[in-house]
C-alpha cells in the first residue's frame, strides 16, 4: 500500500477537479434557468454534452491505454478538455455552452478507467474494487462537493466565464502533476498490457472479440445505468426540482445538492468493500437497484408533499447509486489484463452514452408534458423519477441471468 498511495492520491486529486465539471449540471441547471433564460431541452442538451463527449471518446481512449498507459493518456487528451473549458466560459449560446462541454467530455473521458487501470497495476486483485471506490469516494467526492455551494456562490460572485476560467487554470495544474509525477506500474513490472505491442487494428480487434461475450454484453448493459441515474436526477433536475416545487432559494438548493453529493460520495466509499463482505458482486449491484428504484417510487409518490422529506429520499438514493466500482470489478473479471482498458472503457462508454441520453430525454420529455400537455410542474417530476426507476428496471433485469464473478476468484491472466 506504501507504493501505491502516492499514486492514487494525484489520480483522487486530479478526478477532484475533473468531477466539478462533471457534477456541475445541477447548479449550472439553476443558472441556466434563471440567469441566462434556456428551455429544459436546451439545458439537458448543455449538460448532456460533456457525456455525450465522453461516450464518443471511450472506445479510443480505452485503446489508448492499454497502448500508452494512463500517464499519457490523461495528459495527453487533457488539452482537448482545456480548450473545452474555454469556450464553455466565454459562450452565451446554447451551442456554445454545448460544444464546450462536449470537449471537456472528450479530454475528460478516461479519468475514472485511469483509476481502475492503475489500481490493476498497483494493487492486488482482491482489493482492486476496495481500493478504485476508495480513491474516487474520496477525490470525488470533494469535487462533488465543490460542484454544488462552492460553484454556486462562485457563478455569483464571478460569473460563468470567471468561474470556468479559473477552473482551467486549476486544470492545467492538476494534469501537469499527472504528466510528471504518476507512473503507471511498479518499477521493473513487467508491461501490463500487451496492447502496447498490438497495431491498431489488433486493438480494435480486441475490441469487438470483448464486445461479443454474451456475459460481458450484460454487464454492458447494466453499465448503461451505473451513472445515469444520479446525474439525472441528483447531477441535473435535483435543483430546479427544488426551487420549482418547493420554491426554495437557489443558495438554499445548493445546500441539498451539496448533502446529496456528500451522500454519494461516501455511497461509492461504502460499495467498496462489499463485495468482499458478502463474496459476491452481481447481488451486490442488483441490491443497488433494487434500493435505488424503491426510492425513486416513493419520490414519484411524494412528489410535492413536503420538501424536507424530498431531500431526505434525494439523499438517500444519492447515497445508494455508486455502485460502478463493483460493476467494474464485475467487468475486470470477464477480460484478460492485456484488455482491461477497452473492457472498462466499453462499459464506460455504454454507462456515459446514457447519461446523455437520460439527460436530454427527460428534459424533452419535461418540456412535452408541460408545453404540450399542460402538465403542472410537479408532475412531470414525478414522471422524471419514474422514467428513472424504469430504465433500472430494465437494465436490472437484463443483467441478472449473469454469471457471478465473486472477489475471492483469481482474474484471468
């Protein structure tokens, strides 16, 4: 654990500034609402971007690190989502605000794969899921929490360009520590791919040989909800849930977005070990979903009935979402190391592509039942959260014929 922790704590700080982008949507989602006038399609278009940049970057990035490994790779990609954070600050334009974030995805997109491909190189297999949940609970979960009140009263003090702006220069910091400091396996380690010797259409070959195990494709496609649901709803639509039904201040928002982003983090730090309590990982993220849609019912149920009973569902259903660290080790244990990259990145890929999908289709959704339907305010949150509940359902169900995998079995070499 001696060589390992320098590492992955410059991997949690350099995901804490990433995640302040990638938290970001629900206090932006209040600033575009009411400072700067977007409809909720533009607003779920806006956020979407940056997974939507993600989702088309994870195939090339997954080849690229198991090619160059994660130093290069994260350095590397970073000046696209430095450019990114530069148009997003000094655009007024949906469009721009969109392509902005759309690069930010794009440089941004291997960050939480880095953090598994590091922990498969530093750290022993039983406790590659322990030690990923750990390190990107902690890191972010510091940058959730500075994505919710600190970047409120940021947006207020120095608006969208001065705030993004300086999050630029924080980023350039983090990246080049990445680029000098992170070593992507213990010295004298033999390669830990053996895609670095691959050509690339070696690489894509392994590629599509991953994407055709029938075991993997469930995973996949439980992957398409280990984060959609929380940036759907805690990530985006959390706040003006709360100043729309509620009427509450956007400082006072902020504050429930900032439990609910506490709740999450510490979540993803509390998934970690469990699937080495209760040997077992596949009902591990199946009781995840099981909670996660019990919580969501009762949200729809409730919708407008009190607001402090709403935050507290909010906050637990942000604390019981984090369940990719053990979806992930879920996946390590169908691929041989030399794919882990692409495994992971796939799943990713498939995991980000339905966060933007979620996003953007629940806020055209929201402006179809209020614009076309005359539905009140409330209820076309009560059919956000049903939405939400459903798409867990099916994924949920899809996944659950899959074989187990559980910790205490060797990965393959």
């Amino acid at each position: 654990m001696t060589r390992i922790l320098p590492i992955m704590v410059l991997a949690g700080l350099f995901l804490m500034v990433v995640q302040i982008n990638r938290q970001s949507g629900a206090v932006l989602a209040i600033h575009f609402q009411e400072v700067m006038g977007l409809t909720a399609t533009q607003i779920g278009f806006v956020s979407g971007a940056m997974y939507l940049g993600a989702t088309i970057a994870q195939i090339p990035t997954g080849i690229l690190f198991d090619r160059l490994g994660a130093r290069q790779t994260l350095a590397g990609l970073g000046a696209i989502a430095l450019f990114g954070l530069a148009i997003f600050a000094l655009s007024e334009a949906p469009t721009g605000l969109a392509l902005g974030r759309l690069l930010v995805g794009i440089g941004h997109a291997g960050v939480i794969t880095s953090i598994y491909m590091l922990a498969i190189a530093w750290e022993r297999p039983e406790r590659m899921a322990s030690t990923s949940s750990t390190v990107i609970g902690l890191g972010g979960g510091v940058g959730g929490v500075l994505a919710t009140t600190p970047l409120a009263i940021a947006l207020a003090g120095y608006g969208l360009a001065g705030t993004f702006l300086g999050l630029a220069l924080v980023t350039t910091v983090a990246t080049l520590a990445i680029w000098f400091l992170v070593r992507d396996q213990p010295a004298g380690a033999p390669p830990a791919a053996a895609g670095r010797g691959e050509s690339l259409g070696e690489s894509l070959a392994g590629v599509w040989q991953i994407i055709r195990d029938r075991e993997f494709q469930r995973v996949v496609i439980m992957g398409s909800c280990f984060s959609a649901p929380f940036t759907a709803i805690g990530g985006l639509w959390a706040g003006p849930y709360l100043t729309e039904v509620y009427d509450l201040g956007q400082t006072d928002a902020s504050y429930a977005l900032l439990a609910m982003m506490l709740a999450f983090n510490l979540g993803t730090v509390a998934y970690g070990p469990l699937d080495r309590w209760f040997n077992t990982r596949k009902y591990v993220v199946l009781g995840g979903v099981v909670v996660m849609v019990l919580l969501l019912l009762a949200l729809a149920v409730m919708i407008d009935v009190n607001p402090w009973l709403s935050i507290v569902l909010l906050v637990a259903f942000s604390f019981a979402t984090p369940m990719y660290p053990v979806l992930m080790a879920h996946c390590r244990g169908f691929v041989p190391a030399a794919r882990a990259g692409r495994a992971i990145t796939t799943v990713t890929m498939v995991g980000l592509g339905g966060v933007f999908v979620m996003q953007f289709g629940t806020g055209a959704v929201m402006d179809l039942l209020r614009q076309g339907y005359g539905w009140p305010v409330a209820e076309t949150y009560r059919a956000v959260f049903l939405l939400v509940a459903l798409a867990l359902l099916v994924a949920g169900a899809f996944y659950a014929p899959v074989r187990d995998i559980k910790p205490n079995a060797p990965a393959p070499l």
